[in-house]
C-alpha cells in the first residue's frame, strides 16, 4: 500500500470522526429548550442525551486519532 493511499484513508476517517462528534453538539432549537425546562426530579431525557454525546464524543475522536495516525503512516509508508 502506497502513502497517498494510506494518507487518503486516514482523510476519510479525520471526515468521519468530525461528523461524528459534531452530529451531537449541533442541537436543534426545539431539543435544547426542552433539555433546559427545570425538572423538580431528575430529567431522564437529559441524562441521556449527555450519554450519548459521550459516547459519540469518545467514538468520533477515537476515529479522528486513527485518521491522524494513518495520514502521519502516509507520509513516511513507500
């Protein structure tokens, strides 16, 4: 495998990682107002949905981490 392809994969995956990591942080209007209605108990919703963005974090920055590595394999791979 030459270096252009192993840099191009590791482009791929630095695009995934980001898609991924923003998909979460973007917030629709509508879902931030209702994440940010005062609850007198714990919001189950909210607890969720922080869940998740950490898990996606966590996944899309792990992808990111593997698209730098291999765009940096790319540079040095003949």
């Amino acid at each position: 495998m030459n270096g252009a392809v192993v840099t191009t994969i590791g482009l791929v995956f630095d695009i995934i990682g980001a898609i991924t990591v923003g998909y979460l942080l973007i917030v629709p209007r509508r879902k931030a107002g209702e994440l940010a209605t005062p609850q007198w108990d714990m919001h189950e919703e909210q607890l969720k949905d922080r869940l998740a963005q950490s898990k996606a974090a966590i996944w899309g920055l792990s992808v990111l981490a593997l698209g730098f590595f291999l765009q940096l394999a790319g540079v040095w791979v003949k």
